[in-house]
C-alpha cells in the first residue's frame, strides 16, 4: 500500500525516522498512518491550524519575542511562577542542558525508556546506572528496589519518566513525593512527566509544585505529544528558581521559535478543546487496548501514556511485522528492539482514532494468523461513541498542575473479545507585550 518505504531508514539507530525521511526520495510517508510518534491526534483544533495557516508568513518572516516572553506566557496559562520555570526547544533541549550543568559523574535510570536518558549523559561520559524494569511485574517500577539499587550504586542523579516510554506505566503521585524525599540527599532528581497529561488514573497527578519548593527536584514536561505538535519543539522544566535560573542562563534569547510563540498564545482560548481531546484519547486508550488484548497471542501492557506496548507471541520478529504493516499496510509502528531493556518481540504503538486502529488490526491480524484466517478479526470500526455517552469515563483535566484538579475516574474495564474478530505581536496586537 505504502509501496516504497526504503527499509533502511527503519534500521538506522536508536530513534524512529521522521516523517520527512520517509517522504524524501519518492516515499510514501503521507499514506502512512503513524502508531510510532506518540502524538495527540485530537489537538491542535482546526481553527489552530487555520491561523497557524493565515499567519504562515508573518511567522516565518519575522523574529519570535524572547523565551522570557514566551515563557511568561505559558506560565500565566499554567498558573506557575516564571522564576521556577525554563523554557527549552523540545524537552530534549532541557535534558541535553540539565545533563551538562546537573549531572556530575553518575545517573540512574529505569530501562526501558527514553533513549536520551541514557544516551545523552553516555555521549558526555558519565556512569549510567540502569535499573531494569522486568516484564513478569508488567514494567512496574518497584520503588524500594530502586531506591536500594540507587543506594548500592551510589548514583548522584535519578530519573524517573512518568509515566514511562514505552510502556505507559504510572507510579502514582504519593509515591513520587515519597521518592523525592526519600532522595533528598542526591545532587539531583528528576521527574520527567512528558506524558503526564494523558493520565486517568487519578485525579491528582503531577509533582511539579512540589518540585518548586524542593532543593533538588526538576520535574520536566515536553509540550509536543500533548499539544500534538511535535515539529514545533517546545517543553519547559519546572524547579526551584536557582535551578531554574541556572538552566535558563544557558539558553539562546530566541531559542523558542514564532510557531511556538502563535500556539502558547492561542492556549487559553482553546482549553476546552485541549481537555476534550485528552478525554477522546483516554477512551481511545481503552478501546484500543481492549481490541488488541483480544488478538489470540498478544499481551498488551497497562498503559497511562497516549501509546500501549505489546509483546507478540514467542518467537516472532517486530522488525518483520513492522517491515510487513509500512510496506503492505502503510501502518507504521516502533519495534522495541533498539531500546536498551526491551527487544524486538515488543511494539509501542501510539493510540489512534478507531478508523486508524481498524487498519492496525487487519494488518496485525494478517501478520499474525495468515490472510486466509482474516475472517477471524473484526473487520467492522468499533462504533464511534458519543461524547455524552454515559458509559464513558473521561479525565476532567486542565493543563499542567494548575488548581483545578481532575474528578477520580472509574477503573479500566477488563478487555472483551473482539467482535469476531515576535509574529504574535503582529497577529494580537500588543499582546505578546
Ligand atoms: C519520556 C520522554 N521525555 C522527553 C521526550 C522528548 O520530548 P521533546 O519532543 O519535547 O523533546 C520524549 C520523547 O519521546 C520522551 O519519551
């Protein structure tokens, strides 16, 4: 379907390819329904989109306002102080900083999980202590065992991602603090809550105002998978102002582009938008995860991100099925098997609408039990539900850790069969002043 997709970017290094790779060269990149980048589908809005649009050129002609701008911004919208908040092009812009400035000589880490936590303190030669999470308790991170393999490492800086990449797992809020404090003595901990806004499990759920008070505590958010806007680049860390301040003394004045500076303005008139979108992705989560958990040989993990990981029956191969769904299929998922801690029999794949998820089942169902058996996999769309529908359980979420906190939300039903089967300025005035 996707017809020419040259495999070797699949099998290039540590991360996915992008979207433009696959696109160059006569690729078939926009055919592609994408299970690999983990992106919110429901936001931006269309109306987002269409002034990103209009304004295209004054974006790109002119200057952005500084990060200070921007950042105070987001910050108004959030409910944060701005001394407690820096700003990064991508929170993998903070990562890289907060490795140079923060970690002296050790780092321990959780694996599998996002390659930069490794990677990037590696590539500047400091110890990387890695705590594998293990399958048999579905990646759940045990917290006494960390914290004593912390203690026997004697490692200086601990990371934990909450909720977890690739498996989605979510070590609830108490438990967090209870970390934080029972660290106090590291240079430094940190909390990566990139997925955080995708979280139902509970109504209270970030550590980044505690983070603020703390001597030693970064907690870090990427803005690109909640915002669904992963090309723009933008995320901010929140800690004490010193921390704060030190990492923002590194950064470029202009480091955040005018694309960024548009939507962080746009935010405040599309709140309702944004929670309503967290909202379908959450029941698209359980839907998804159901279907699939109904696939004869499939184990799907428990997930609180915008992506389910799975592991495919023994002794198959996910570069295989990944090859086979992007050239016949044109569905493009993330075989785990260049994340450190985790191998090829596992995928991460992102939550997608229904439509989307219809064409992942009937490719995984031909990998998995041949086309001659396709009439045992549903071929029909789940039925779209309705957003007043009753039975469904949606977060009430706001962004980040702003007062107004989520309602609890009813527990995860357990899976059914299958059916059988400064441009702102010019835009708003003097607003961005
Ligand atoms: C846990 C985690 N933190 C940070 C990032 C980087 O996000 P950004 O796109 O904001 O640089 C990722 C990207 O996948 C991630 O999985």
């Amino acid at each position: 379907m996707a017809g020419s997709i040259d495999a070797s970017l699949l099998r290039q290094n540590a991360h996915s390819p992008s979207f433009f790779a696959l696109n160059r060269d006569g690729g078939h990149g926009a055919d592609i329904v994408d299970f690999c980048i983990p992106c919110n589908p429901y936001f931006p809005t269309r109306d987002m989109f269409g002034r990103l649009r209009d304004n295209l050129e004054t974006i790109l002609k002119y200057y952005p306002s500084g990060a200070d701008t921007i950042t105070a911004e987001l910050c108004s919208t959030l409910g944060l102080n701005p001394q407690t908040v820096a700003m990064g092009n991508g929170s993998t812009e903070l990562i890289t900083w907060i490795d140079h400035l923060l970690v002296r000589d050790s780092l321990a880490i959780p694996i599998p999980t996002f390659g930069r936590w490794t990677d990037q303190p590696m590539e500047t030669g400091k110890r990387v202590d890695m705590f594998p999470l293990p399958e048999s308790r579905d990646f759940n991170l045990d917290l006494e065992s960390y914290i004593a393999f912390l203690r026997e490492r004697r490692s200086r800086v601990a990371v934990i991602c909450n909720p977890n990449n690739p498996d989605g797992g979510y070590l609830p809020r108490q438990d967090v603090i209870r970390m934080m404090d029972a660290l106090v003595d590291l240079d430094l901990v940190i909390v990566d809550e990139s997925f955080i806004d995708f979280v139902d499990a509970e109504p209270h759920t970030s550590v980044a105002a505690e983070a603020t008070i703390r001597p030693n505590v970064i907690v870090l958010k990427s803005l690109g998978k909640n915002f669904g806007l992963h090309g723009i680049r933008f995320g901010y860390l929140v800690a004490n102002p010193a921390l704060a301040g030190k990492v923002r003394s590194m950064l470029p004045k202009w480091n955040l582009n005018s694309f960024a500076e548009i939507v962080v303005f746009l935010l405040k008139e599309h709140r309702a938008e944004y929670q309503q979108s967290l909202q379908r992705l959450a029941m698209d989560r359980r839907s998804m995860a159901r279907q699939l958990a109904a696939m004869p040989g499939l184990k799907v993990f428990p997930s609180q991100g915008n992506f389910l990981l799975v592991k495919l029956p023994d002794g198959m191969s996910g570069v295989q099925l990944r090859d086979y769904l992007i050239n016949e299929h044109g569905v493009f998922v993330r075989e785990c098997g260049n994340k450190l801690g985790s191998t090829s029999s596992f995928l991460r794949l992102v939550v997608r609408p229904p439509q989307d998820v219809h064409r992942l089942l009937n490719g995984l169902g031909a990998f998995l039990y041949g086309t001659d058996k396709a009439h045992l996999i549903s071929t029909s769309p789940p039925p779209e539900m309705r957003m007043d529908d009753p039975n469904r359980s949606y977060p009430n979420r706001d962004f980040g850790y702003t007062e107004q906190q989520p309602q609890h939300r009813q527990q995860v039903p357990p899976p059914t069969p299958l059916r059988t089967a400064s441009p702102v300025e010019a835009m708003y005035g003097t607003r961005a002043g």
